[in-house]
C-alpha cells in the first residue's frame, strides 16, 4: 500500500475528520473530499466513525490507530452515537454547526508556512455542552454555511477568520462546571453520584432543563433559548445536580413556593415550566433519566392529583395529596361528610368546615382512615337490629370495648360520633357464630343474656365479657334466632366463675399500688384520646386489672409518687434534677391524679 510522505502526525485533541481536513491541505493544498476519493474513503464512513474507513486512513498515513479510534465519534443508528463508552443522541452534539475559538487556531498556525495544515478542530467542540474555551475563556463562535458537507466541519473551508473579526474581543469567561464534568467525563474521570449514575446525555440534559427554570422562570420556553442561555442555564442547575437527590427535591420545593407567589391557581407546569414540559411530551423518545422519578415522587407530594390522572407519562395509582371533593369523588363517598369528619378528627381546621370542598387540600394517607370509616360505618341506632341485641347489651358491648366508636371525639358534629366500625362488627357476629355451638332446643338450665344479668344480678358487661373471653364452657345458640338474641348462658355457672379468684387486682387496687388518686385515676383504664394507659376488663362496679397488664404499665411508665423508689433518691433532689435535664410529665395530674413520666426519659441519678 502507498503510504503517504510526509508523515501528519493525528494530534490527541482533534478529530479523526479534523486531521484528515489537515492532511487534504498538506499534502494537496485541497479540499477533503477530493482528497478522500483519492485514497478511496467514504467522507461519511469516516465521519460517522466506521471502523473500516478509519483503519484505512491510519494505514495510509502510517498513524497508530487507537488515538484516532479514541476520538472517533460512531454512529450505532437511529441517530445514536458514541464516544469512548457513552453513548448518546444527535442532539449531543453540534451537528452540521461548526463551533471554534479563533484563538485556538491562530494559535495553532502561528509562525506556520501552510497555516490550513494546522487549524485542529477540537473534538470537545462537537459537544453541544461545550460553548466556551477552556484555554482562552472566550465563548466559541459558530458557523454553518448551509452546504451539504458542513458536518465535516473543515475549517480549511469557512471563512472562520471573518467571523473572527465581526465579534472583537470578548470578556473572559469560565467554562461552565457542567461543560468541565462533560469534557472530564469522556476523558475517564468521575463526578457528582447523581450525574455519574446516568447517562451523559441525560445528566447534562436534566441540568440544563432544570436550571433554565432556575434562571429564566417557569414561563420560559426551550425553543427561545439561545446558546448563551443555555449556558447560563447549565451553571445555574449544576449547583443542585451536583449535590444529589436532596439538593435537588429542595429546589423542586423552592420553585413551588416562587410559583405559589403568582396569581391564580397552582399548577406543575406554572411551577417547573419547560422541565415539566418535557417530561410529559407525549412523543417523548429519549429516557429523560433519573429526574424524572425525582419530579414524580416530588409531584405526588406536594400536589393535588386524583387517581387515574396521567402525570410525567404515568397514571397515579395512588395520589398522596388532593382536596377533600377529589378524595371523596374517588372514593364515592359524600364530599361535606368527609369534610365534617375531617374537621372533628382535627386533620383540617375546623374554619375549613365552611370552606368549599374543592379548596381544602391534604394528603391523601391522612384521609384513608376516615374514607374507611365513612364505607364501613355503621349508626349505633341500628345494632339493635343488626345484632339481634337489646339498648343496653349494645351499651355493654360497646363499654368492654368488643365494639368501640369509630371516633371519641365528644359532642362531634358528624354522624361519625355515632357510628360505629361495620367490620369489626361482622367479625364480631362470626367470632360469636365460631365459638358457639347451635342447638335445636334450649336446654332446662340455660337462658338468654338479658334473663342471666336479671337473674344473677350481673351486669351485661360481665357476662359478655366471660363470654368473649371463653370462661363460659356451656354457652350456646339457638337455632332459628338471630345475633345475640340466640345465645344461651348458664346462670350457676356464671355464679360459679365469680367466685373463683383469678390472677390480678381490682382497678381500685392498682391505681392505689401504682401510685395514682383512685378517684380520677380511673380515666387510665378507658383513655378519651387514645388507647387505655392500663388494658382492663369488667368486674362488677369496677374493672380488674391483670397481672401481665400491670407490669406492661410499669415498664413503660411511672408515677411521681413512684419516683424515689424507683430512682432511688430523695424527692426535692429528683424535682431538680427532672429540671434540670427539661424531663416533664407526658400526662397531667389534673386529668390522671398523678403526674405520669416514660421511664425512657427518666435520668440517671
């Protein structure tokens, strides 16, 4: 094979068709595309990196090929490309644009005798994240011509140094940290996590996307920025992608709140603008990377959807925050039922009791219980029927707790206060159905519940508490009659367990152990706000309290009478010390009669 002679050298920061650009002018003093017909290359084979038409020139020219092969950029199709292990779309690079700092080339044919054989145009060049020269801080200038061949980017063949001329000079500028991780990138160094963990063009992408929202508002629009721009853009998002996922939600945050400024309602798009634009472009042909999950997750927290509603390409499942006519329309239920259950329970301020439904906003977890209780409530005034039970066996169900209210709240303005959970109900009804056995006729010695309780006088709630508790080894139901009223009790049994002792005290007991008032103490065993301090059962006028439910009590809490005992020192010295160290008592001793304290905040002594 003819080699050419002279010997070009490749130089390591051009490309392969910048070198052959060099070569056409050295040995020929020609254009490149005659020249490659002369050595039998396709102009595109090269340019698009094939390894054939590369090999060929490097044969010719007598050039090692792995530094031309390292910066051949290759074409895989579809307009996909890639360079030195990354890959990405045509819109990475400049395309038929032609960027160049005219420093750099004075400079690279200064003193020279054919300055053409030296004019390199640099591979960083053709990355359309580059704008400016690291060497020379000026912004780099660009041409296209409008010809067929101005993807070969030859600068032998533009009037680059008119260009030049038209702009003067220009104040200095620092490449962007963006254009320095891009460049680093390809040379093999690492960066930021976040930006590490995706692809070169989707990190410098969802930067730049990010920051023009940053720096130019939510109104701005892609199609009108310019490479200036776009450069500001890319400086002004690198400082939240650099630091990583919680930089960047803490941004999402602040362009929510500047949105929450403007008139008018609040919308995704009036918050993020082109970013949110682009994610949601419905012929969105690249993966917009890992931000777009980041935008999601920071969407469904922050803002009212409803379930089924596309957001970013995706139909939510499972919205996080929506308003109270939204929630209750998904959920079919009544929108001012929820809305007063909402405003009893405290999740929204009781001033939003007026306020219209479609106007109050909350998480959508914060409502699931309540939408559970308004599917499945049931009106106390209806157990009668349901469970086949009289008023005061429906009391005394709900007083030993096999039934409790679907809310405590006192006086409550919704039906709610009234209701009562229509599962547990129904599980109640097949724990009852399970435990006992059916007979066809009532046996001599038994009778029904109300008779027992008139007969042994006891109260309901003793008996039905043996009952659910299995103390009752003769219970049974009827055939042919519904819920409670089909079961039959023993009355001399029910005597009989009555006089046995069994493990623990009574309530009255306990308080007085444990160190509490017996007359306000008792609010320990049915807590108005939240579930009992102490688990009791029913025991005639007052409640017995188990062995195992006394010490779960004493591990987890103490009273201030127990104190001294317990820490082993003097009352005036445990005060200051309790003071000291900010340790106060988490229930009050006007509502308990005792001050009650977690042993977990008790200091050493």
């Amino acid at each position: 094979m003819v080699m050419l002679f002279p010997r070009l050298p490749f130089h390591p920061d051009e490309t392969p068709l910048s070198w052959a650009a060099r070569s056409a002018a050295f040995h020929t003093g020609g254009r490149l595309v005659p020249f490659l017909n002369d050595l039998g290359i396709d102009l595109w084979s090269l340019k698009r990196g094939e390894q054939c038409a590369v090999e060929r020139l490097c044969s010719i020219s007598g050039q090692d090929r792995a530094p031309v092969a390292l910066n051949a950029v290759k074409a895989l199709g579809d307009r996909q490309y890639a360079l030195r292990g990354e890959r990405f779309a045509a819109e990475f690079l400049t395309g038929p644009v032609t960027r160049f700092c005219p420093s750099c080339l004075e400079e690279d044919a200064a003193g020279a005798a054919r300055p053409a054989a030296m004019w390199r145009h640099r591979l960083i060049w053709t990355l359309s994240v580059v704008r400016v020269c690291p060497v020379h801080q000026i912004p780099l200038l660009r041409h296209r011509g409008g010809n067929w061949d101005d993807g070969a980017h030859e600068l032998q063949a533009l009037p680059w140094q008119n260009d030049a001329k038209t702009v003067g000079c220009q104040a200095s500028l620092r490449p962007s940290p963006l254009q320095e991780y891009a460049v680093a990138r390809l040379a093999g160094a690492s960066g930021p996590t976040w930006l590490d963990g995706q692809g070169i063009e989707q990190a410098v992408r969802a930067t730049e996307i990010l920051g023009a929202v940053i720096a130019f508002g939510s109104e701005q629009k892609a199609s009108n920025m310019t490479e200036n721009m776009w450069d500001e853009a890319g400086r002004a998002g690198w400082a939240a992608v650099s630091e990583g996922e919680t930089a960047i939600r803490a941004t999402f945050m602040d362009l929510l709140k500047r949105a929450e400024t403007k008139l008018g309602p609040t919308h995704p798009k009036t918050a993020y603008g082109m970013l949110y634009a682009w994610m949601s472009a419905s012929r969105l042909s690249k993966d917009p990377g890992p931000i777009r999950a980041l935008l999601q997750e920071h969407i469904l927290d922050t803002a009212p959807l409803t379930k089924g509603q596309i957001l970013l390409g995706s139909p939510v499942e499972a919205p996080r925050v929506s308003s109270v006519a939204k929630i209750a329309a998904g959920e079919l239920v009544h929108p001012r039922t929820l809305r007063n259950l909402l405003a009893d329970q405290g999740v929204i301020s009781a001033s939003d009791r007026e306020a219209p439904c479609g106007h109050i906003f909350l998480r959508y977890d914060d409502a699931r219980p309540f939408i559970r209780m308004l599917k499945h409530a049931v009106p106390v005034s209806r157990l009668p029927e349901l469970l086949g039970a009289s008023r005061p066996m429906v009391s005394a169900l709900l007083e030993i707790g096999a039934l409790t209210w679907l809310t405590g709240v006192e006086a409550a303005s919704s039906k709610m206060s009234k209701a009562v959970d229509g599962l547990e109900m129904a599980a109640f009804l097949e724990e009852m159905q399970a435990r006992l056995p059916e007979v066809a006729e009532k046996p001599t010695t038994m009778v029904t519940l109300a008779k027992a309780a008139e007969k042994g006088r006891v109260k309901l709630s003793v008996i039905l508490s043996m009952l659910l508790q299995g103390r009752l080894q003769r219970a049974c139901r009827l055939a042919g009659f519904p819920g409670l009223s089909a079961v039959l009790v023993d009355p001399r049994e029910i005597k009989s367990k009555l006089a046995l002792p069994r493990p623990g005290m009574s309530g009255e007991l306990a308080l007085i152990i444990l160190g509490f008032d017996p007359s306000r103490g008792r609010r320990v065993f049915s807590h108005p706000k939240a579930e009992p301090l102490i688990a009791s059962e029913p025991y005639g006028e007052d409640v017995w309290v188990s062995p195992a439910a006394l010490e779960n009590f004493r591990q987890k809490y103490v009273t201030k009478k127990r104190l001294p005992l317990i820490m082993g020192s003097r009352p005036l010295a445990i005060e200051k010390l309790l003071r000291e160290r900010g340790v106060k008592p988490i229930w009050d001793s006007k509502e308990f009669g005792a001050a009650i304290y977690e042993r977990v905040d008790l200091p050493t002594v």
